[in-house]
C-alpha cells in the first residue's frame, strides 16, 4: 500500500544503518489542498510512534496544506491536533455561490479549532518539534484584492514561468515563518529573495493563513504582524512541492507525500518541468501507491475540485473514508521498520 523512494546518499544510509527515527532532521510538507488527506495515517503513525518522545530537534518546513499540518503536528499532542484538523477540514462546507471571504473566514474557523486555547504558545515553544511556514509576499498586480487584476497578475507569472522560473522572483519574495530558535536556512538556485522572520503570538495565525491562501479563491492577508507591510498569499506558489536545498541539517528529510514526481512551483503542475534530484539526494519519500489509491472511492485521492464536483454529503462520506482507508498506510510503514526490509526502498522515481 506505501511507496518508499529515497534519493542517493539516503539510499546509501538506509543501506548502511537501516531506517530509524534519529536518521532524520527534517521533514516536509507540500501544498495540495485535500490531497493531504491521504497522508493523513501516516502523520499520526509518524508523530504518535515514531518521533514519540523525540528530544533532538526536528524542523518541519511546510507550504500551505503542508504548513496546516505541522501547524499540528508541533503542538504537544500531536495526533490530537491533526485529528482535529482532519475532521474539521473534510465536514467544512460552504455555501453555493461560496465568495473569497466566506471562504476565508471558514479558514480562519478552522485554524482556531486546530489550534484550540494553548496551541500557539505550544508551536512557539516546542523545544525539539520547530514549525516553519512558507508564505509568498505578493509584487505587482497579485498584491491587489481586486479579480481582474490579480487574474492579470496570475497570468503573467504562468507565462513568465513557462519561461524560466527565475523571472518570478519580480512578483513574489519568499518569507519563512519559523520556530523562534530555529537556524535553518535554504539555498535556492533559482534565487527568490527570501526572508525568515520568528514565529510570534501575534503573527503565528496569520501566517498560517496566508501560507494556504490560494489566490482568486480566498483573501490574501494583509500587513501580517511583525512583518514586512505588504499582501502575503499561498506558499506553494513558489514552493508547491520544493525544489531548493535545506542547509544546516546533519540529518536525512523525511517526506510523506501524495505522489512520487514533486513539482517545484504552484506554476509549474501542469508542466513537464521536473526537480533538480540533487536536491532530493537525502530525502526519504512515503508515497501512496497505485494500489492504495485504486481501492479508494472513484479511484483517486481527494482534491479542492471534489468541493464543486460533489454534494457536501457524498464528498464528507468520500473525505471520510479516505481518511480512515490511510490507517493501511500506517500498518505499511509499521511493518517496513519492524523488517527492515531496505529491498522495499525504490530510487526517485523521475
């Protein structure tokens, strides 16, 4: 039912030392809206028995529904959190004719039952789990509210990508969001300005928000607390699925993910346009498989068209049992740890 794909050096150190909680630094977590959904056993089997305990640090680097998930799995009982999320996130509707604030305002709902009463204090001080959320802050014609304009300044990124991805650094700078004692960095060869700013109490919410914030269908937030003024909007713009080194990290990255080809940007999902696997030569993929996913309901995983394509009840049943099916990836990877079977551990698969 699980994929494990691992790029060269991890492959090497799997080999070498077997697979085990303290090979890893870091983990990440793409956008994808309700894909994520699928990943959803894996999370708590990871955060409620395999880094159970954990006292050495480990830097969770998310973008959008990735930084909504670490947003729970840094807090201090992890599985609880994520639970939250999960049953929150499938049972949200909307109305019909759903507008951006609506949509917002749903959004800010469930981050606040995520969160629950000490779930900020909880991220910004976890002394061993540290959260960083990716957000793009918004130049030119994306920072507007305004449709018309902000379409305008989607189309022109989707042409400049198609392009080189590089020109998008004209439009969009990166900001990390992090756990306040956090020295991780990046190196990101396509050269986006980027800054890291603390996690604060006061800016922790909105940051997530605007983390997942998709442009045309939700409100950018504007003016995020101790932060740089401007309008800042989804991170998976930039960093949808990753292509960029993590530095400062001794260790292995785990990645539990929705499919086994990453795409860099948000841009870039309809392209041909693979990763650098440089960039992947350290990075432990936890992939679904084909088989997983085609005993699922309709033969696919969950995404944001099932909430227009579907009625609430029969997308919240889908939802549902999507999630209770992912239990089965859980047991997977339980039992691929307990053999040791390294035989089982593909080469990336692009």
């Amino acid at each position: 039912m699980l994929d494990i794909y691992a790029g060269n050096n991890a492959l090497t150190t799997l080999k070498q030392q077997g697979f085990s909680q303290s090979l890893f630094s870091t983990m990440i977590g793409a956008s994808g809206g309700p894909k994520w959904f699928s990943l959803y056993g894996l999370d708590k089997y990871i955060f409620g028995e395999l880094f159970k305990d954990r006292t050495s640090e480990l830097n969770l680097i998310g973008s959008s529904a990735g930084a909504f998930r670490f947003a729970a799995l840094a807090q201090k009982d992890p599985v609880a959190a994520i639970t939250r999320l999960a049953e929150n996130y499938s049972q949200t509707v909307y109305s019909e004719n759903a507008d951006a604030t609506e949509i917002t305002g749903k959004a800010y709902e469930l981050m606040s039952a995520v969160f629950g009463e000490h779930g900020i204090e909880q991220i910004i001080t976890n002394p061993a789990i540290k959260a960083h959320f990716v957000v793009c802050r918004c130049h030119g014609l994306t920072r507007f509210e305004n449709k018309a304009l902000q379409m305008l300044g989607l189309v022109t990124s989707y042409g400049l990508n198609r392009i080189d991805r590089r020109l998008l650094k004209h439009q969009y700078q990166r900001v990390i969001y992090h756990h306040p004692d956090s020295k991780l960095t990046i190196n990101d060869p396509y050269q986006f300005d980027t800054s890291y700013l603390p996690l604060t109490r006061d800016n922790t919410l909105d940051a997530l928000l605007a983390s997942g914030s998709i442009p045309m269908v939700m409100r950018g937030i504007k003016d995020v607390a101790d932060s740089p003024k401007g309008m800042y909007r989804d991170g998976g713009i930039i960093d949808y699925h990753f292509d960029l080194e993590i530095e400062n990290q001794s260790g292995l990255i785990l990645y539990p993910h929705f499919t086994s080809v990453p795409k860099a940007g948000w841009f870039d999902k309809s392209m041909n346009r693979f990763v650098d696997k440089s960039h992947y030569d350290n990075v432990v993929m936890l992939v679904p498989s084909e088989k997983f996913v085609a005993n699922l309901p309709y033969q696919k995983i969950p995404d944001r068209k099932d909430f227009t394509d579907l009625p609430p009840a029969e997308r919240i049943k889908y939802w549902q049992t999507v999630l209770a099916a992912t239990d089965q990836l859980a047991e997977s990877l339980d039992d691929f740890i307990e053999k040791q079977d390294i035989d089982r551990v593909k080469p990336l698969a692009w």
